[in-house]
C-alpha cells in the first residue's frame, strides 16, 4: 500500500523455498534479525507454484528434504519421488516445526536494492510498498524465479484454455475429452503429457510438440509403507550427511570404472541393473567415462534408444522420441523421469509432433499452426517452455551497487560471481542457487545447504570482528569463471545447448567440480581470512 513502515533488520532473504527457510533457521539461531520477502503467498518456493498436473521431484527420498532434525524426525515421504502436493505437505509442516511464516512477507516482490557505502547497508523495496534498511540481502530466488514465453504470435488470439507450467490454476483443470497440446519436452513437459495422458480419457486427444526429445529415464517409483518410511528414517542424519561426500548431492555417483573395462556382455548388465534400480542412476551412477568420452555416451544411448524403441510400437512416433542417431550427447541436457510416458504414445489419441523441422508459426483462435500450415485444433494448452533460467530472476530486480552500478548490466554480456555466491562491487549481497555454482548439477537442498551454512558464517565472523563490509575482488571473480569454464569443458553439459547454459547470453553458468569440492573451497575461503574478499 505504499504506506509500510520501514523495517530495520541484519538481513532480507528473497524467496520462500528451501533456501530461504535453511537460511533464516541458521540466522535466527545466531540472533540475528532476518526476514524472508515472498511472491507467493505461501511456503515453497518453486513448490508454491509448480502444480501442473504430474509434478513430482525426481531428486529420490530421501535426499530433497532439509537436514534439520526438527523437521525429519517425525516427517515421512510416502513415495521416493513425492508429488508437488506432498511437497506443499511438507513446507506445512516444516512451519509447524520452525514458525518460518512469522518471519515472512508473502505477496511482496523485491523490484529494487540500492546500496549505500557510506552507512553500509542495502535498501530494499517490494512491489507492495514494503521498504527495508538490511546490514545484507540474499536472493535464494533459485534458478527458476522467471518463466520463458517463446516469442510466437498471436497467444492472445487462442480462445481457449493455456497456462505455463509454473502458473498453474490451484483449482486443476479437467482435460476429459480435449484436444490438447503440451509444448516443451523438458522435466516439465514428460510430467505433463504423461498425466494428461491418463487424464484425457478415450475421447481426447493429445499432442506433444516437441523440438528436442528428451532422454528420460526410468523412475521406477516406490511407495512406502508406514513401518518401511519409520525404518527408512532410522539412519537420516548419516544419509543427509553422506550427500555432502557426493558429486551430485545425492547418495550415488559416477562409477570408477569405464565403459570398455566391461566386455559387451557385462556392460549390457551393468545399464540393465542401473536401468532397474532407476532414477538418475543411468546418469549419474553409470561408468565414468559416460559423460566424458563421446563413444562410451554413444553406448549408452543405443541402450537407451532401444529400450525406448521397445516400448513404443509405431516407427514414426519411435523414431522422433528415440532417434536412431543420437541428437545430442547423453546427459547434456536435463533428463526427466518417467513410468509409462513412453507407453502412453500406443494409444491411438497420443501423438509427438515434430516442432525442430515444422515450427510453430503462430496461435489462433483455435489452436496452433506450424509452418508448413498444418492446422492444430485445440482446446487447452499447456506451455512447458521452461524459465529465463538461472541469471533470469536475479536481473530482473533493479540492483544497484556502488557508485550505483546496476547488476544487470554488468551481467549484460556474461555473468561475474566470486564463489557462485556473490558479485564485485554489490556488497553485503548474495545469491543461493544461482549461476556459477553446482546448481543445476546438484540435489537442490545439497547445495543451498553449504551455501546457507557460509553465508551464516560470514554474518557471525562479521559481528565477531566488528566489520560492516564484504565486497568480492574482480580479479577472484575472473578467476572464479575461469575455473567454472574450465571444469565443465569437457563434459556434455558444456557443449549442448540447454537451460543450463542461461539464456542471454548463452554461457556456462554452472560450477561442474562437484558438492565436495565446492564445499571444500568455501571452507578454504573462510578459513584463509575470506580470501578473494576485501572486508572493512
Ligand atoms: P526446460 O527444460 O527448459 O524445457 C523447455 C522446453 O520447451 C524444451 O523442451 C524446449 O525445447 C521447449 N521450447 C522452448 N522454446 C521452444 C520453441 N520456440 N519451440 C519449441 N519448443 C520450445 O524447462 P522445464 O520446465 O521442463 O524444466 C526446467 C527445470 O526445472 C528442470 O530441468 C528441472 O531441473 C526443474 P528444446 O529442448 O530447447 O529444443
């Protein structure tokens, strides 16, 4: 209402998800005063607003969940990969345990932080009029805060029913008997078309527009038992722990061994067992060399494509969803989960549309058509085309820094963090989650965790040495992208286009030397007087 009074506090946290809650539990357990501004109006984070139909984490139980014993010593999972309404379950009582909300401003977005260096503190500004006057601010906005409409025309000409992913009604919508269309093949979209597939019935009709396939792997899902969730949760703090020993925040890696190690027999094994045990282990707990050497990816995706192609009976629709060549390397973009995605595409009324070599040309008042005039007839539609990613929500805020530098135009060209942390010359100010460090690479709650724990810790030595400012030196920070550039070089993830590489401009924006390593440097940073940081 533009009328707020003005609230003095050690630190704003941006963002309501698992980092902003991780971030204020360690602040207030340090007497430190700190509020958490939200968009939502709830708990969350992206778990406030992804409820698309299908939406379901794919980190597996029980690594997506915060470590603090308060919350997991009487929370349990029902499944290994929960729902998003689960998922909203848990923030529930996550505030049951911790009170997070009355230390919360729902509905109030963060449009300015201005810096000021002779007082040393940030003031911050909502779109709902709230001020405040913070010693530090961190944006634990995630890598998903802003969403991506592909510039098509005529959106506003369709007359029916289309939603983002992320934007979704709480109420649902009733797909029985529509013509609908899902368009993206991300995590998101995999979700969603294997839901709708089921939900449409014999009398719809769905239609998967799809540009690059996705090469999802099986989720294998589990559903627990009481007595199995209460024996599961037996050895938690070891387990939560343990993700800190792994690459990927998880509880698995990378094997040692390589793919030719394994004669032709015992390597089809191997990818058996892996594809059985499910998950991300395809990926992520297959030979070494799977992400790194071009023929051991191959192999892997010929097993993939084959098991695929077993799966779906007509060759065209095979074809487009597993491509006899492979279309880009295995693991270089975001893979999703799925049960039976795959079969649903042997129902008559299920089709993939190839959007790559027939775009879409526009919306009009009855669905879509592709360049080559082919008329799509639809009543609802769902735009799975994924987010301004990683860099996206943090430039949209006016940040201004010394001498009234704005960040997002010292981003404009390329992206400048120390640490994936924080930026040159906006002091006081940090970013969880965000470009530069394991991010996309890691089990979300893994990374924010470390990363939480040494924000924390920079606030505490502060009070300690009575010091009011930290600033990152520009030269720790271009070695900092030096050594982000260097270490993904090699992978898949470094030379296929995706979300991962952010949108503008297309750059490696994250940290691929894995949790430990990244745990291991912040520790050293801290340890070594904060070097790479001027602190007055
Ligand atoms: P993603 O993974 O960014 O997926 C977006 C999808 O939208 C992807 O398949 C894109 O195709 C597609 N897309 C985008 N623009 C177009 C155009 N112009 N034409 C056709 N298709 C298009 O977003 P998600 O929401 O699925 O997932 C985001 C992450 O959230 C996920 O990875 C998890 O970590 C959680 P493309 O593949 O680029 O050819």
């Amino acid at each position: 209402n533009g009328q707020t009074e003005e609230q003095t506090l050690d630190m704003v946290i941006v963002g309501a998800g698992f980092a902003g809650i991780w971030l204020l539990n360690r602040l207030r357990q340090r007497g430190f005063k700190a509020k958490i501004v939200e968009a939502g109006s709830d708990l969350g984070g992206i778990w406030y607003w992804n409820r698309y139909p299908g939406a379901r984490v794919d980190s597996q139980y029980p690594v997506y969940a915060l470590s603090i014993p308060e919350v997991y010593d009487d929370w349990t999972w029902s499944s290994h990969y929960p729902d998003h309404n689960e998922l909203r379950e848990y923030f529930k009582f996550v505030d049951e345990r911790l009170h997070i909300k009355k230390d919360c401003v729902f509905n109030a977005k963060v449009t300015d932080a201005v810096w000021d260096d002779a007082e040393c503190v940030w003031s911050i500004r909502c779109d709902n009029g709230q001020k405040f006057r913070t010693s530090f601010w961190t944006a634990c906005t995630g890598f998903a805060a802003k969403r991506y409409f592909p510039d098509w025309p005529g959106y506003e000409d369709f007359k029916g029913t289309m939603f983002h992913s992320s934007f979704w009604p709480k109420e649902g919508v009733d797909v029985r008997g529509k013509r609908v269309a899902v368009i993206g093949t991300g995590a998101t979209g995999v979700q969603i078309t294997q839901e709708w597939c089921r939900e449409i019935g014999d009398h719809g009709n769905l239609e998967m527009f799809q540009r690059t396939p996705n090469l999802a792997c099986p989720m294998n899902q589990v559903y627990m038992t009481k007595e199995e969730q209460k024996e599961l949760s037996k050895g938690l703090p070891e387990r939560f722990a343990d993700r800190n020993n792994h690459y990927n925040g998880f509880l698995y890696q990378w094997r040692e061994n390589l793919t030719y190690d394994h004669s032709p027999e015992e390597r089809e094994e191997f990818y058996r067992m892996l594809w059985k045990l499910g998950g991300f282990r395809f990926l992520m707990n297959n030979y070494y060399d799977m992400t790194r050497n071009a023929t051991a990816n191959q192999e892997a995706y010929n097993f993939w494509r084959d098991r695929v192609r077993e799966r779906v009976k007509d060759p065209r629709k095979g074809a487009l969803l597993a491509p006899t060549e492979r279309p880009h390397l295995f693991g270089g973009k975001r893979l999703s989960l799925e049960q039976d995605f795959y079969d649903q595409f042997n129902k008559p009324n299920v089709d993939v549309i190839d959007v790559r070599t027939n775009p879409i040309e526009r919306f009009v008042s009855d669905g879509i058509v592709q360049k080559d005039g082919t008329h799509h007839k639809l009543d609802m539609i769902a735009l799975a085309t994924g987010f301004d990613s990683i860099t996206g929500g943090l430039k949209d805020m006016k940040v201004l820094g010394i001498d009234g530098e704005q960040m997002s135009e010292k981003w404009r060209l390329g992206t400048w963090t120390y640490l994936g942390i924080s930026t040159a010359r906006f002091p006081n100010f940090f970013f969880t989650y965000g470009p530069q460090a394991p991010t996309a690479f890691s089990n979300g709650p893994s990374c924010i965790e470390i990363q939480g724990d040494w924000i924390a810790d920079v606030l505490s030595d502060m009070r300690d040495k009575k010091l009011r400012k930290i600033d990152a030196d520009p030269q720790a920070e271009a070695e900092w992208k030096e050594l982000v550039n260097d270490l993904i070089k090699d992978t898949p993830r470094g030379s296929v286009d995706s979300w991962y590489n952010g949108s503008k401009p297309r750059e490696h924006l994250n940290y691929a030397g894995g949790i430990p390593r990244y745990k291991k440097t912040l520790e050293e940073v801290r340890a070594n007087d904060y070097d790479g940081f001027h602190l007055s």
